[in-house]
C-alpha cells in the first residue's frame, strides 16, 4: 500500500508527486505512457509562478507586449517553460512510476484500491486524479459543451518571426487584437530560444471553440500577407475554461481536473505549481487521522472560501467574453491593459485575491463606454 496515489504524469501530476516524495510519503505516479514528452508550450508570469531553477526556464523575455487598440508594455516578467527541464525538476527517484491505464476504483474506510488494465491492484490512502480533461477517475469528461480556448501554433525561426512581431527573439507577445474577423482571433507569439519562435493564432474563449481549420487557414492567411512562406513543428491547443470542480468524493482531483484553469484566460500551470507542495501538505498531515481526512483535507487546500468566490467572479469575465464581439474584444483590453499592473495581476494571478479580483471587475466596469458596458450588465 502506498500512501498517494497520482493518476497522470503530466506537470501537474509530477509537480504533485514531487512534493508529496520530498514530505516523506510513500508516492506512486500511474499514466498509461509516463515517459511521453509534454508536447504543450507553457509560458505563464514569473510572479505567479514558484522558484524554478534556471533548467526549467527556456526563455525570459526582455520584454512582454499586448496590443488591444493601442500598444502596451507589460510591465510583468513572462517565462517559457523548458519542459524537460520541468519535469528534471519535479522528478523524485522515491516516486514509484507505474505504466498503466486505471481501469477501476474501490473505495473502503481504510484507503481505496486502484486497478489497472493489466489486472494490477495497488492499494492507497489518497488517491488524486490529475489526468487533465479526460478527467479519468472524475466521471470522464465534461457532459456539456465547454466554453474552450483554441489556438493553431508554428515554429518560425526569428527572422520570419520578425515579419509579423518586431524584436521577435527577445519580446513575449501576449496578444495582438489588430486583425478583426467575424470571428475574433489574435496573435500570440513566444521566443523559444535557440533562433526559435512560436507564433499562434489563438481564440480567446468561444463555446463551442473555434475549429482548428479555421485558425490554420488565418494563420497561413498572416503569413502569406508577411511573406512567410514556411514553418516548423506545428502546435494545436484545446483548453477547456469552465470544467466543473468535481464534487466531493474518495478521489481528490488535481490541476485541470480540478477546474484550476483560469476561466478568462486558460493559464493553470502557475497555480498547480503554486498549490502542489500545499495539498502534499495538507495529505502529509491529513494521513494522521485516516485517509479520509487527508482526501479532505486536500480538497480544502484546493478550494477554500476564498479561492472558490474569485473564481466565480473569474467564471463571470468568462461569460462577458464569450458575448462580444471583434470590435468589443480589442476595446475591453485597451481598457484591461490600461489599467495599473497591480490590477492587472490580481485579475490574472490572485486566485484568493477577492478584493482585488472584485475593484478590478469593477474598474473596467466604471470606465467601460455605453455600449460595452450594456453588454456586462447582460
């Protein structure tokens, strides 16, 4: 018998395993291929993000660029993930990898018995679904149609990349509005490092999400119009914003699974970074009065009163983006990126800020013009 058990060898999961390994706890970590690359390209803030060592950094851009109407300068530092680098960093050799797809789960008052497809049986006290979306030993996915963030992605080298985003090499361009189309898309683009620069074209938040042809052919459409005539490693990306937190159970879920995308803006790396040594905590401390007490107790570091609140409110920006239109879009962040960074941090990164969560709501409310400001009160 182990004491945790983690279905999903994706950062999340590795995150959580490394820190449950470092407190002590007899740690298992089961995915059907757990030595599969991560093929995502994380970028997210150094200020939300925990200490990294240099390994897991790929890129620090000298500069973060946003550009709604007009242009600004983020005044944030923005980092790209080296995913090997990451996953160096959370590897623990204490961590008991299994190969193996979950097939069922047993719960009992003293833990709860995972099986796999192999007929293998492990018994253990926690154990935490972080299987992402698929939500594996959370009730599968998500019965609804969620609201989605999509994006078509390729790797261009600097001098192509330059084309389209000035000083490519060495500027985080966390979006470009100026292209409006019936359905509103943007530019994003990331240094990769090493001459490399990943330009996407991205669509916020729509439900269903835009199809991944549709985003392929604006890209193609950009380079054409730059002269970009070919790319590299290309990249699709589908990230559901508003999956349900799963409901109190034997099993306590973690990273998406958990819901801790953040709804208006489909980052959740930082946070499950962020909130991965707290849970192995709260497990460590919880395993003294049973495990029933440790998966509560877990499920409380997750989601307290505070972090839920935010993140109704974050579900509420959610709902305003999904209604406005390709001219509202670039008008609601000239007034987003106008706003003084402390309020711009709070929206993006505070997940237990509900005071600065709520005046920065508030704030692009008061200056918001008529028309936009019909569309929130909507």
């Amino acid at each position: 018998m182990v004491d945790v058990l983690i279905a999903g060898a994706g950062p999340a999961g590795w995150a959580l395993a490394g820190a449950c390994a470092r407190l002590g706890l007899d740690t298992a970590l089961a995915d059907p291929a757990p030595d599969a690359p991560w093929q995502a390209t994380y970028g997210l803030w150094a200020d939300e993000a925990p200490d990294l060592p240099a390994s897991a950094v790929a890129a620090a851009p000298a500069r973060t660029l946003a550009i709604a109407v007009s242009e600004y300068v983020i005044p944030r530092q923005y980092l790209v993930i080296d995913n090997n680098g990451l996953r160096d960093a959370f590897a623990d050799n204490r961590v008991e990898v299994v190969t193996g797809q979950v097939d069922q789960v047993v719960s009992g008052k003293l833990g709860t018995t995972v099986v796999f497809d192999g007929g293998r049986r492990m018994a253990a006290g926690v154990v935490v679904d972080a299987s992402g979306a698929g939500r594996a030993l959370s009730g599968g996915p998500a019965k609804r149609t969620t609201a989605e963030q999509h994006a078509v992605g390729v790797v261009l080298d600097v001098a192509d990349a330059e084309r389209l985003v000035p000083d490519a090499g060495h500027t985080a361009l966390f979006m470009d509005w100026r292209r409006p189309a019936p359905d509103p898309t943007f530019l994003y683009a990331l240094p990769l490092g090493g001459g490399r620069v990943l330009v996407e074209e991205t669509s916020l938040a729509r439900r269903p999400g835009l199809g991944h042809d549709v985003l392929a052919a604006r890209l193609k459409a950009r380079f054409a119009g730059a002269g970009i005539r070919s790319g590299g490693r290309t990249e699709r990306v589908r990230i559901p914003l508003d999956l349900p937190v799963p409901r109190n159970s034997a099993i306590v879920p973690f990273g998406v699974t958990a819901g801790l995308v953040h709804p208006a803006t489909g980052y959740s790396l930082a946070g499950s970074l962020r909130l991965a040594p707290l849970v192995a905590k709260a497990v460590a401390d919880g395993l003294a009065q049973g495990p029933s007490a440790a998966s509560g107790a877990a499920r409380r570091a997750l989601w307290g009163p505070r972090a839920r609140a935010v993140h109704t409110l974050r579900k509420r920006g959610l709902n305003a983006l999904l209604g406005m239109s390709c001219s509202e879009l670039p008008e609601f962040f000239e007034l987003f990126f106008a706003l003084p960074v402390e309020r711009q941090r709070a929206f993006t990164s505070g997940r237990e800020d509900l005071t600065g969560t709520a005046v920065t709501m508030a704030e692009i409310f008061r200056r918001s013009p008529g028309k936009l400001r019909k569309h929130l009160i909507r």
